[in-house]
C-alpha cells in the first residue's frame, strides 16, 4: 500500500494490490461501500483498478478517512480473507464513533476451534469481553437480546477449551419450554419430544467440528446435549457446561442447576429476561440469579445490547423499536 499526501490538494492515494483485492477489501459492493466512506467522513473518492484515490478540503477529514482504510488493510490481512459486509458496516460505524482503538478491539483475540474449521473471531467489544469473561471465570452469565452470538461464542468456547485439554466433556443443556408449550402434548419418543428444543445447540456444535467427530463424542458421552430437567441430581466434574434459554427456568430450576457445578469445571449462562415463556406465577430464575448473585466478585455478568447483533441489521433496529414500545407501555401504566 502506498499514500501520498498533498498539503495543498488534501489527496491521498492507497494501492490495495489489485481489482480482487479491493473487492476483498470493501465486501462485494466496492462501488457502494465507497459512497459509505465519502458520506461518513465528507471526503470524495475516486477508485480505477488497484487504486483508491481520496480527496478533501478538509485535512482532518481526510486523515480520518485514510486512517479507515488503513484499518481496513491491516484488518484484511489478520483475519486472512475477505472482509464481509457485515463486519465493513460494523468497522465504518464503530470507527466513527470511536475511532482505531474500538475496531481493533473486534480481532484482539481469536477462537480456535476445529482443525478444519476457520477461527471464530469477537465482532463486538462485548463480545470480546464475554470471550474474556469466559476465560477467567468459572461462571458466567451472558445477558442480552437475540443475535448478539452468546450461546454461539459459549459453544465455540466449549469447544475451543475441550480440544486444548481444558476439559474432559462439555454438557448443553435448556429448558424444555418453548412459547407456553409443554412436551407432553407433543407426539413421539422422550427424544423426539426434546430435539426440537435443542436444535440450535446442535446447529452450533456442527458449525465448530466434523459431522463424524460430533457423532463419535456424543456416542461417547463425551458431549451431551439434554433437556435442563436431566441435571437434577447430578455432580457435574471437569465439564465445561452451558444453559441456553436460561430466561425460561424457574428460580428453584436455576438453583438446582448452578449446584451442579463440580470440581474442574465451568458454566456459561445465556437468556434474555425480557422474553420468557414462563407462567406469570413462577418466578423467573435468570432476573433471579442476576439479582441474587450480583455480588459474588467471582461470578461474571456480560450484559448485551442491540448494538450486539451480528444478524441481520434489521434485526438491531427491531430489537431497539420493541424496547421503546415496552418502555412506553410501561410508563403507562404507572
């Protein structure tokens, strides 16, 4: 990469290497993806083969707006492929608001998982501190709305601490409570019944390892996925173990739960309180737990926003439309 700088033109120049290299560099959408930067720092863009060429009467903004591409490159070659869409729309606003240090922050540390699988890398900086948190502590309550990747990066994280011989199984586990339904009224098998309720932790498991080797370990009971009622009673040793969908426990089920935990081992807790299918009687256990274990300085709460959200970017603004519905609907009825 090459810049040159005018102090009378304001111009800088970037040679990426290439046609397909700006295409990796700016997603599939190169053309529009560049009209992003121009209207995010107030600079003009021109692009011609390799060579990206940016102009300004303002110095400041020009810097800004190189700095970003900068940015772009170095993140290009750390994570040793193309840059998506979603993360350049992540890194442009991101670094608008906050500048180099906050996009860095997204690929400080990575998550290695299968051998022929890509690693899995932080998207946000809450990610990143979740990852942290998952290190460090030995239980760890990741809060927060849907698509912000908790039960993904706690899986990757299983996995990731099982392969380097952190662990001797991992356990998954979730109530088997969906929208007020309740397995008996399902037809079929007990496994029948409860596999609809732990697809997605199935779904993650095969995006992290080989169909054959999740088959192999689950034979072995190496790892198990279960219904959240096959806990009770057991001692849970040299496990890393994770709850999803804990906003649908009980307080006596997340009790029972967080006294599984045995020697050598490590808990992952994800839910969202605000969309539990609990009766309204029944106290809900993850609200409980956060409230209740507050304290407990060896305990980790990593609580999520909608500016978490690695779905679609639809998603963050639906998140964020229903939270103001349900503020307003709660000041009404004060």
């Amino acid at each position: 990469m090459k810049e040159h700088a005018s102090a009378t033109k304001h111009e800088s120049v970037f040679d990426v290497g290439g046609p397909e290299a700006l295409q990796s560099l700016l997603a599939s959408n190169a053309t529009a993806n560049l009209a992003c930067i121009e209207k995010a720092f107030g600079v003009r863009i021109n692009s011609r083969d390799s060579r990206i060429r940016i102009s300004s009467g303002d110095p400041t903004s020009l810097r800004r707006a190189s700095d970003f591409l900068n940015e772009l490159l170095v993140i290009r070659s750390s994570i040793k492929g193309a840059v998506g869409q979603d993360i350049f729309n992540r890194l442009l606003k991101a670094f608008t608001s906050s500048g180099a240090s906050e996009i860095r922050s997204f690929f400080a540390e990575r998550i290695k998982v299968g051998r022929k699988k890509e690693e899995i890398i932080p998207r946000t900086p809450r990610q990143l501190e979740y990852m942290r948190s998952i290190r460090q502590k030995d239980i760890v309550f990741g809060i927060g709305p849907a698509g912000t990747g908790k039960t993904y990066l706690a899986m990757a994280m299983a996995v990731s601490e099982f392969l380097a011989g952190g662990f001797s199984r991992i356990i998954l586990t979730r109530p088997a409570r969906e929208a007020g339904e309740n397995l008996g009224f399902l037809p079929g098998t007990l496994e029948e019944k409860i596999m609809p309720y732990l697809r997605p932790l199935y779904d993650a498991l095969y995006d992290m390892l080989e169909f054959d080797e999740v088959a192999r370990l689950m034979e072995k009971r190496i790892v198990e996925v279960a219904p959240l009622a096959f806990m009770r009673g057991r001692t849970l040793n040299h496990s890393f173990i994770i709850l999803d969908e804990a906003q649908n426990t009980s307080r006596e089920q997340m009790l029972m739960f967080l006294t599984r935990l045995g020697f050598g081992s490590k808990c992952v807790i994800t839910g969202d309180p605000s969309q539990t299918d609990l009766e309204k009687n029944k106290a809900p256990g993850l609200a409980d737990a956060i409230k209740t274990l507050a304290d407990v300085p060896e305990i980790s709460f990593v609580k999520f926003s909608s500016k978490d959200v690695v779905r679609h970017h639809l998603v963050e603004k639906i998140i964020d439309a229903y939270s103001r519905d349900e503020e307003i609907r709660h000041r009404s009825k004060r």
